[in-house]
C-alpha cells in the first residue's frame, strides 16, 4: 500500500495541489452549479474572473490551456454565429436576409461567459488530478461502488485500446493501405473497427479472468492516502461566500 500511494498522488505545481482531491471535486461542482443559475452579464464575467484565478493557482501555462480549448472554442464559435440570429427580439443588425437581435447576442455572451467559466475552473481544480485519484476521490464521496469500478477501469483500458488501435493502423500502412475517399477505404475502416471491438471484448474477458484469479470479488479497495485538513474546510467556506455573494449580486441586477 506504501508503494502506491505516490502513483495516487496529484500531479504537477500549483498551489491546488496541496488540497485534499475531495475539496476540488465538491469546489468545481459547487462552482458549477451556481454559474450556471447566473442570469446576468455581470456576474457570468466575475465568475470567469473567479475561473481564471483557480487556473493561474493550478500552475496552468497558457500553451495548455489554448490546446484544451482549442475543440471547446470552436462549439463556442458556432453558438456565437447562430444564436444572435435566432433569438426573436428588437433588431440589432442584419446580413443579408438574416437578422441579429439584442436578445439573441446578449443570450450568446451569457452563454459564453457561463461555459468558459466552467470549463476553466473544471481545468483549473481538476487537470492536475490523475484520473485514478479523480476515481477514488468520487468514490469517498459516494459515488456507487460499480460506477466507481467502471469508471477506474475504464480510464485503466483506454491507453490499452489505443495502443491495439495504433498496431492495427500501423499493419494497414505496412500492407499498402493509403486513405481515400472510395469505397475501400470506408470498408477497411469499418473491418478495423470491428476487430478492434473483437479484440477489446477478448481482452476484457482476459482482464476479468486475472482479476477473478488474484481474488477480486467486486470490491476495490481505496489506497490514496489523501487526508482532509482545516485547509480544506476553510478553502470551500471561502468559495461559498464568494458564491453567495455572486449570487445574491446577480438577484439584485
């Protein structure tokens, strides 16, 4: 139990790290839940100010966090383009036959404010977590024992998975396989797909079959050796004023 304790231990700088996994889960839920109730413009940008502090306290550089946004800020992109156009209210401009309402942009900014103050703070409390810690984290929370053992195995087996996907990829190119829009190519993808399901249905049969040998019996037992301390108390009954506070300035406006 010694020896694993530092593989279940959180990962990189930042001054987040010294709390217990636990606090920065139950932080980002608590956070999220009441951004999200947020109606005001004001609020929503306190809130990503609020986001941008726990990120600058994780130790995030700015190169990560451009390439964890860089899918999110396009779906941004597109409810920027559609949804001034298709809110109903007084008109703000127009292009061509389509026209933009107040309603419609200031709805889009709201949105946008709530989702990158969000997504940051997951970011920012989370991203330093192994995903094994995140997973027995959520299971001293309370989460189901089966959900907790799917989820600790399935983050278990998805570098294995890639791993039989790049070796099957790699023995297409060795066979002359190039990719093109024809339908050869849709039919070799659709056979690798296949095999590469077949292959994850008999390696999960093998797994089960090693863990029933070495006296699995449906539990999991917990070996982080995280520990709550007054910090942590003291950390969420500071995030709790500041979201109170949030939210009693955003019924007041």
């Amino acid at each position: 139990m010694t020896a694993a304790a530092p593989l279940l231990a959180p990962r990189g700088g930042g001054r987040l790290k010294h709390h217990d996994p636990r606090a920065l889960v139950i932080a980002t839920l608590l956070f999220a839940l009441i951004t999200l109730s947020l109606d005001s413009l004001v609020t929503a940008g306190l809130a990503l100010a609020l986001a941008v502090m726990t990120v600058m306290l994780a130790g995030l550089t700015l190169r990560e966090l451009i390439w964890r946004l860089l899918v999110f800020e396009s779906l941004m992109l597109v409810l920027l383009l559609t949804l001034p156009f298709s809110v109903p209210g007084d008109r703000l401009f127009a292009l061509g036959p389509m026209t933009a309402t107040q309603a419609g942009v200031t709805l889009a900014a709201l949105i946008v404010l709530k989702a990158h103050a969000v997504a940051l703070a997951v970011m920012g409390m989370l991203s330093r977590l192994e995903p094994a810690v995140l997973g027995h984290a959520l299971a001293r929370l309370g989460l189901p024992n089966r959900l907790a053992h799917l989820l600790l195995l399935t983050l278990r087996q998805i570098a294995l998975l890639h791993q039989e996907f790049s070796r099957l990829r790699l023995a297409m190119r060795a066979r002359g396989f190039v990719a093109r829009s024809n339908r050869h190519t849709w039919t070799s993808y659709g056979q690798l797909i296949g095999m590469l399901l077949v292959r994850s249905l008999h390696r999960a049969r093998r797994i089960e079959a090693a863990m029933r040998c070495r006296g699995f019996r449906g539990r999991f037992y917990l070996l982080d050796s995280s520990r709550w301390r007054a910090a942590d108390t003291l950390s969420l009954l500071g995030l709790l004023v500041m979201l109170a506070g949030l939210l009693a300035l955003d019924q007041s406006t």
